[in-house]
C-alpha cells in the first residue's frame, strides 16, 4: 500500500462504510457477524491513524483556518477506534479493562487534538480540564448525590439531542452533497459546497466530543465494578483447593454436613434438645417456610434466610409439646363407644352422671336469678 492522500482516503471510506453497517444492520450484541465487522472497522480504522501519522496531516502549529476541509473528517479516526475497542467482546475482567484503557487513550487523544485547533466549546473545554486534573475519577456531574447525578444526565441528554438536530439539519442543506470520499468533485463547479461540507465535519467533531466525554463518564464507573470482580488466576490456582480440602478434613467428622444450618433436633432427626421452652419461649432460631419445594426455588433469591423447619414439622413440634387444643366441632359429638367390660371406668362415669343429678336438684334453673324477685 503506498502512504498517500488517495490510499488514505479509500481505507477511510472502508471502515466509515463497515462502521455506518453496523449501526443500520440489526446484527445480534454477541454475533459472529457482529464481531467481524468490528473488527474490520477497527483494522482499517487503526491502518488509517498509521497514515495520518506518518502523512504528518494534523501539526500543532497549524490552526483550523490552515486545515483542509478534506483532512477534517480524519480528526475523528481516534474517536471511532475508541468506541469500537469499547465493543470488542471480553471473557474476563483483566481483558476488559486492557480494553477500557486503550478506549480511554483514544478517547484522549481525539479530546486534545480538538483542543489544539481550538475546535472545543466553552462547556466542553471546562471538562477537559475536570478530566485532566482527575481522569480516573472524572464524572460529567459536579456533583456525587442522586439529584446532582440526574440533573447531568438529563442535562446531556438535551445538549446531544440538540447537536444531532443541528447536524441532521446541516445534512438536509441543498448545498451539501452527499458524502462520497471517493471522488474529488471541483467545487468551483458548484458540485459541492465547501463551506456546507466543513459546518458538517464540525458539527460531527463537537458531537463527537460530547460522547466522549459521557463514554469516559461511564468508562469510570465501569472500571469501579470491574475493580471489585474476584482475580480468575487467583481463584484458579488455590480457591478451589483450599475450599475442596476444608471439606475433606471436616468429611470425617461425626454428623459432619456443609449445610448452613443444621436440622433441629427433638423431632425425628436424632440428638435432643428441645425448641421452646414451657413458656414458650424459644430456645433456638427457626424459619417458617410453606414447603420444601418452595425451599428449594428460592435458594438463590436475595436476602434468603436459610430455613430450619416447614410448617408441618413446626406443628408436630407443638403437638408433641402440648401447645396445640385438640377438638370441639365435628369430633366433640363422636364420642367413642364405652368398654362393657372396664368395669372401672364404667363406675366412673356412674358417680360422675349421679354427682350431675345431685347439682341440678339442689340448683334448679332460675335458682340464682334473684335479680327481680320482689
């Protein structure tokens, strides 16, 4: 490949083709599909920036004036490597922060490139400076509470809605013509308006700043979750080992088990112990639960408290103590048949029926109203 204008500008125009195909193309986050495409874009992206470099195209003493409208839309080449890195595929933790790190380099270096044709707002340049001074504690809002954290989100939400309005407006121009970088159009012919052209390349570059500054914003608080993941080379080498050996020392114990909580004793599971005392008390911790299967659904839900005891054996737990009244209703009428032959308990139940009699003739009924008795 020679290093020259045409050469660059035809790869330019690859990858912009590859990457405007995978914002109009529904392909699937995770696809094969997806991922070449990415991955198209970034090499032709990254063979770009090799030739911008070394073409010496963007000089620090240049300013916007001495820039050629045909070299503006190669400002944003860091900017699109930095969001496409950001949506390469990742299997750990380590890997996705080696790609946060070269997305935030690209991310940087798009920013300062604007700031050196003085190509940044006033909002936007403010912060930049937020950014250098603290890069990896950067937030667009000013503040850390809730309020201040909505305010800014709803606030940037406003100003890239604004920017994509004015662009697609500067789009929709007659003077500007479709954007085909692989024609030279003399625009002393009328082909093609330069100066509705370049207020198109600006109003991408400073959109383009704005989600630059939202991306390092959430690249921020991406890397704060990833600092709390578990090292996968530390678990690998002796997580697991530790873990598997604690559980073969303890394996020979008597009535040794790895559950969280043991089986309470007293009610069919072996051992002693009682659960309340006699006045009610409990001696024990103990959860409620419906059933077993419900047990077994809700393992894994938040905030679950291992239960001891189901409904059922609570109750048998209560029984066998005496804290549960059995009859009246239906089983108060079906009174068993007496034992002809207990001749013991038949006598019983003579003196009782006599000791019934003898009350009711000494209390006959209304004895004890005396209430109106004149």
């Amino acid at each position: 490949m020679d290093d020259n204008p045409t050469s660059l500008k035809t790869i330019f125009t690859t990858a912009e083709t590859t990457r405007l195909s995978l914002e109009t193309t529904p392909h699937l986050p995770n696809s094969p599909a997806r991922h070449d495409a990415t991955a198209t874009a970034l090499t032709a992206y990254r063979t770009c920036a090799d030739l911008i470099s070394s073409l010496s195209l963007f000089s620090s003493n240049e300013t916007l004036e001495d820039l050629s409208t045909s070299h503006l839309p190669y400002i944003l080449v860091p900017f699109h490597l930095a969001e496409l890195t950001q949506q390469l595929p990742s299997t750990s933790p380590n890997t996705r922060k080696s790609l946060l790190s070269t997305s935030r380099s690209h991310y940087e270096s798009f920013l300062h490139r604007l700031d050196s044709y003085d190509l940044l707002s006033v909002p936007h340049k403010k912060l930049l400076a937020r950014y250098i001074d603290s890069p990896e504690t950067f937030s667009v809002a000013t503040g850390n509470d809730a309020a201040s954290k909505r305010d800014a989100k709803i606030s940037s939400f406003r100003a890239e809605k604004g920017l994509r309005t004015r662009l697609a407006h500067l789009l929709s121009q007659p003077g500007y013509a479709s954007l085909n970088l692989d024609r030279e159009e003399d625009t002393t012919t009328g082909g093609r308006d330069e100066e509705a052209e370049r207020a198109v390349y600006l109003a991408q570059m400073e959109l383009g700043a704005h989600q630059a500054f939202a991306a390092l914003d959430g690249l921020n608080r991406e890397w704060e979750i990833l600092a709390l993941a578990p090292d996968p080379e530390q678990q690998g080498r002796g997580g697991n080992e530790v873990e598997d050996g604690r559980r073969r020392g303890r394996a020979g114990e008597d009535n040794w088990s790895d559950r969280l909580d043991r089986p309470l004793r007293g009610f069919g599971r072996g051992g002693g112990g009682p659960l309340l005392t006699k006045e009610g008390k409990p001696l024990q911790p103990f959860t409620l639960v419906g059933n077993r299967q419900e047990l077994a659904k809700g393992v894994f839900r938040p905030g679950h408290n291992l239960p001891t005891m189901s409904i059922d054996e609570y109750l048998e737990e209560e029984r066998r103590r005496g804290g549960i009244i059995e009859g009246g209703g239906e089983t108060s009428f079906q009174r068993p048949e007496p034992d002809e032959d207990d001749i013991k308990k038949a006598d019983e139940e003579t003196m009782k029926a006599r000791a019934w009699d003898e009350f009711v003739e000494a209390n006959p009924k209304g004895a004890g109203n005396t209430l109106n008795r004149g």
